[in-house]
C-alpha cells in the first residue's frame, strides 16, 4: 500500500506532562480509569504521528486506542458526567469513522489478492489483478486523504482538548471514590452481560440475512468487555482479567469471521459486474466461495471458542 505523508503534525493537548501515579489495589475506581485515560490518550498521539508518517499497521493501532478510550468512558458511566462522557464518545466515534475507510481497504485489498494470487489460473495472470488493485489503492488512497483532513480539523483538535480537560479535571461523580476492586468487577460484569445478550440475538438469526450483522455486534461487545478488563487491570479485581482474555479470544474469532464474510460479498459483486470476461467472473465466483468458506469456518471457531470460554469464566460471571 502506498503511503503520503501530510499535515501540520501530531496535536497538542492530550497525553502533554508527566504521567499520572500508576494505580494499585487501594485505588479507586476514579484514580483507576484516570491513569488508563492518560496511557491511551498519550498512545493516539503517538499513533497520531505515525498515521501521519504512513508507518505500517498505524492506522489500525489509532483505531483501537479510539476504541478502547470509548469502551473505558462507556463502561464506567456510572462514575462521569452524563454530558461529558457523551461529548467525547461523539468525538471518538467520529474519529473512528474516518479511521476506519483506509483499515477495512487495507484489509480488504490484502485478504481479496491473496486469495485471486492463490487460484491456478492467476499464478501467471498479473493483469487480471490490476483492476481490483486500482479500485482497493483507490478506496484506500481516498480514506486516507479525508483522514488526514480530520486529523487537521477542529473537531479532533477539540477533542485532544477534551481529553486533557477530563486528565486535569475530572467530571467525576461521587462513585468514583469506590474502590477499584469492587467497582471495576461490576463494570466488568455488566460488559459480560452485556455480551452475553448480544450473543442470544444473534442466535435467534442464526440462518437468516441477519446473521453476520448479529455477529458483528457480538464482536463489538466481545471487545468492549476485552477493554473494560484492561481498564480496571490496575486494580486487580478477581476474575476480571479471566473474562478480558475470553472477550479478546471471542473477539478475534469473530474478526475472522467478519472480514471473510466482507470479502466474500466484494468478490461476489465484481463477479456480477456487466460485461466481464467469463473466465475472470468465475475466478471471483471461486475466491468468493473460499472466502465463504474461512467464514462458516470461523463461525464454527466462534461458536467452539465462546463455549469453552463460558465454562472457565462460570458463564462469563465473577465469582
């Protein structure tokens, strides 16, 4: 993939200063979510000038410090101000919008090409990859180039200085004053709750259109619980990080399970493109039915995975 460098460099405002007291087992849960904000938020600068740089995998490292930022604020809303946690999860989710063009294109391109480079008829047929290489560097290109505009905005500028606002003066309410050890398991716990529904929906659909949008959400609270338990690591509350690692198992099954699926839908649309060479639409047909394949394949590992999790966290409650 090609790379560009641009902008006016890395903003200022969040992660600026010295760290905050790493937090122990006395902390509370304030003290606790504080030190994990300031460690993530030092992180998206640094991906920050990396995304910026066009080092490798630095878009998809800034996506994930956005999201685990978004999972710490909506995981312990009980402790923050409604209206502040609300103003940067806004933020983060539009941060993430725009990481997200140029990370789905990336991924799409390397799992797509691979796929077309390993059928026979393509070992000696170069040109027969180049048109979706022009589209995907294309699709890729133009998501990088509208995210290096939003890095330049006002709203991203706005939201590091959000972020340092939260590190300087907490919107904290009276429940952050609780120990961390009690107050992160609770957070933790709901998050597995919170999973554990989404699974049940998507259960339901099982065999339906719907079933790979159900996944997904399942995916999305699988690693909500994965960083909900990172976030409140410090404290060392029981079983916590048992149930961060089954969210993070379940979570990479189900990405699996996500791209191949996507990729299985692009290939079946360059399949049915009008006025293409027979041989070519059925060498999409092919890759579209492997890549079909890797997802009923995941599925199953998800399914294989979330079980064998329940049964070493107690069905994913703290005991």
């Amino acid at each position: 993939m090609p790379t560009a460098n641009s902008g006016t460099g890395p903003a200022d405002g969040a992660g600026e200063g010295p760290g905050l007291p790493v937090p122990g087992r006395k902390s509370t849960v304030g003290e606790v979510l504080l030190a994990y904000l300031d460690e993530q938020s030092r992180e998206l600068l640094a991906d920050e000038a990396a995304v910026r740089r066009g080092d490798d995998d630095a878009v998809h490292s800034m996506r994930s410090t956005a999201r685990r930022i978004r999972s710490a604020l909506q995981a312990h809303h009980p402790v923050v101000r409604k209206a502040a946690a609300r103003r940067l999860g806004e933020d983060l989710r539009w941060l993430g919008h725009f990481l997200g063009d140029p990370r789905d294109a990336e991924v799409l391109r390397e799992r797509v090409l691979t796929e077309l480079r390993a059928l026979p008829r393509f070992h000696d047929a170069q040109a027969a990859l180049l048109p979706v290489e022009r589209e995907l560097d294309a699709a890729w290109a133009a998501g990088r180039r509208r995210l290096l505009t939003a890095l330049d905005s006002r709203t991203y500028r706005g939201m590091l200085e959000a972020l340092a606002d939260f590190r300087n003066d907490p919107p904290f309410i009276a429940d952050a004053g609780r120990r961390a050890r009690e107050a992160g398991a609770a957070v933790v716990d709901d998050a597995a709750r919170r999973m554990e529904r989404s699974r049940l929906r998507a259960k339901k659909r099982r065999g339906t259109p719907e079933y790979d949008d159900a996944l997904h959400e399942v995916r999305k609270d699988a690693k909500r619980l994965r960083y909900s338990a990172e976030s409140v690591a410090a404290a060392g509350a029981r079983h916590t990080a048992a149930l961060g690692r089954a969210g993070k198992r379940i979570q990479q099954a189900l990405g699996e399970q996500h791209d191949a699926a996507g990729t299985r839908d692009f290939l079946i649309r360059l399949a049915a493109a009008p006025g293409l060479p027979e041989d070519l639409a059925e060498a999409y047909r092919e890759a579209g039915e492997a890549q079909a394949k890797k997802a009923r394949d995941a599925e199953r590992q998800y399914r294989r995975v979330y079980r064998k999790a329940r049964r070493k966290t107690h069905g994913f409650t703290l005991r």
